[in-house]
C-alpha cells in the first residue's frame, strides 16, 4: 500500500470527532455517490483498500499508552505520572527525539514521558452549546416551543492532519483526494445536514512524515482493533462503541451491533511487521448486509 498525508482546515464546528471508523464509513459512501455503488462493492470485496488514522492537530500525534515498570520514587513521580496519562496529543518534534534517544520500546517510553512533561499543556478544541429550534419533518417547519440544547467542537488550531493508506492498484491518489474534498464540502459525522463537520483539504502529498523504527512495537494512530492473532502484548485503551448509519441509509435498521474498539494511542507488540492490523467487519442489520464497518489500525512503528 502507499502512504499520504492530507493538511486539513476545519470550516464548521464539529459535533463530533474525527475517529477512522467513522471516516471510513463517510468515505465509503462519498466514494459511491462520485464513481458509483457497483465500483464500491468490488473494492469492499478485496478489503481495506483505503485505510485511515484519526484526524490530529498539526505537528501532533497521539499520546501513546505505555506501562509502569519499576513503581515511582515519590508521590510527586506519581501525579506526573497521572496527569501524564490525561495528555491526548504529544508533539511530532518531541515523539522523535524520544527516538533518537532510545533504542529499544522501554527506553522510548521513558524518553517521552520525561520529554513530555515539559511541553506546554494545550486545548486544541473550544466546546460550546448551542439552542436550536426542532423541525416538523411534515410541514418542514419549525416546531413552536421545540427547543433543544447541542455541543458542537470549535477548533483553536488552524489546521489538521490526516494519515492513510491506500491500494494503488484498486484505487488512485486522485480518487482519494477528490472523495475526501468531498465529504468536506458535505461536512463530516452528527448533524452534519445542519452544517457541522465541513473541512477542506489544504494539502495532500503520497508520504508521511513522521518517524518511526523497528518492526516490533507501534502506536496505533486509529481507533480500532487488531485481531488476536495480530498481536502478542498490548497497553490499550478500549472502549464500546455503539455505531449507527448515517442519514444515507433511509431505513428504519440504522443501528449497527456494538463493538470493541481501542483508542488511537494504544501500543501494540506485533507478532510480525505488517502495513496495517485489523479488518472490516460487517455489523449491519440483514437488510443492509454488505456494508462494512472499519476496525482497521494504522501503525507506527517505535521499537
């Protein structure tokens, strides 16, 4: 597969986050609208042809979960280490030189906590509520005394990164990039008919650049899962998800089965080098069988 990068600036504000799982499904069905259901459908049936990380903040990664060997000295060591855990994003600059700094996955894990315990703590969203007016979905009005309260995300950052993967022999870089243009221009994820989640894509280039090494330990810069026979050690951070379809699926069956997703940020310890961990999955109703929903990891390998 080959790599790329998409530069992102955020238009409207988001109602919800930018989580690969989802991204794949909005892509999946952005995708179809532009080179038609029937072409999706083959892709689909030869796997993950594309594959995305979550959305970060410019010169960010994931904080990665590491374990606690050898207790703490101090129960000031300690709260630095639980306020450690709270960080959502370390810088790129800071994850390589714990790199340079280290050779083996313990030693990184020491390197960057201590390194990121001097950055500067940042907020890289503003959350806010907003009062909307409810519509009468039969006279396409507003509904007289139907209020009700949403939280929508402001982002405090100019711009975005994206990381992907794709199969250039099913798919091009074109594609891609004009399938994501569009979505932005739709807006992404919950209340996105009311305008949330609209972006553009600044820039898009076929390479990362990020560091990495090894071919043994890697931070996951997805939410999803690798199979169990993918890998052999974990410091994860899982959570259940109870996904749904989006207003493209007019039928009563939007709700999907709930599953077991892991946080980008979460290590894994590979049993051998691949280009990504995990798979698609079909979750769906039996009426909207084939659909396919990602539990696909993208990785970066540390050790």
């Amino acid at each position: 597969m080959r790599k790329f990068q998409a530069k992102l600036r955020i238009i409207t504000p988001l109602a919800t986050t930018f989580q690969s799982d989802t991204l794949f499904g909005e892509f999946c069905w952005h995708f179809s609208f532009l080179y038609g259901s029937d072409r999706l459908k083959e892709l689909l049936s030869k796997g993950a042809f594309v594959v995305f990380s979550d959305i970060f903040p410019e010169g960010r990664l994931p904080m990665p979960k590491f374990p606690v060997k050898g207790g703490f000295d101090s129960i000031e060591s300690y709260k630095k280490f639980k306020e450690l855990k709270k960080k959502r994003f370390v810088g790129v600059e800071t994850f390589k030189e714990a790199l340079e700094k280290s050779s083996t996955f313990e030693e990184f894990c020491k390197e960057l906590y201590s390194l990121a315990e001097q950055e500067k703590d940042e907020s890289f969203f503003k959350q806010s509520s907003r009062v909307r007016v409810a519509i009468n979905r039969l006279t396409g009005t507003a509904y007289e005394g139907k209020l009700f309260q949403v939280e929508e995300l402001f982002p405090k950052v100019k711009f975005f990164t994206l990381y992907g993967l794709f199969e250039p022999e099913l798919i091009s870089a074109d594609e891609v990039k004009a399938t994501l243009e569009f979505l932005g221009l739709s807006g992404f994820g919950a209340k996105k008919s009311s305008g949330a989640g609209k972006f553009e894509i600044v820039e898009f280039k076929e390479e990362w650049e990020l560091p990495e090494r090894g071919e043994n330990w890697f931070v996951s810069l997805s939410t999803g899962l690798p199979e169990g026979g993918e890998v052999e050690e974990f410091y994860a951070d899982f959570f259940t998800k109870f996904p749904k379809h989006g207003r493209e699926v007019a039928r009563p069956e939007i709700f999907k089965e709930p599953l077991i997703l892991s946080r980008s940020g979460s290590t894994f310890k590979a049993r051998e080098k691949k280009e990504f961990y995990g798979s698609l999955v079909e979750i769906s109703a039996p009426a909207l069988k084939g659909h396919k929903h990602s539990r696909v990891v993208v990785p970066l390998f540390v050790g």
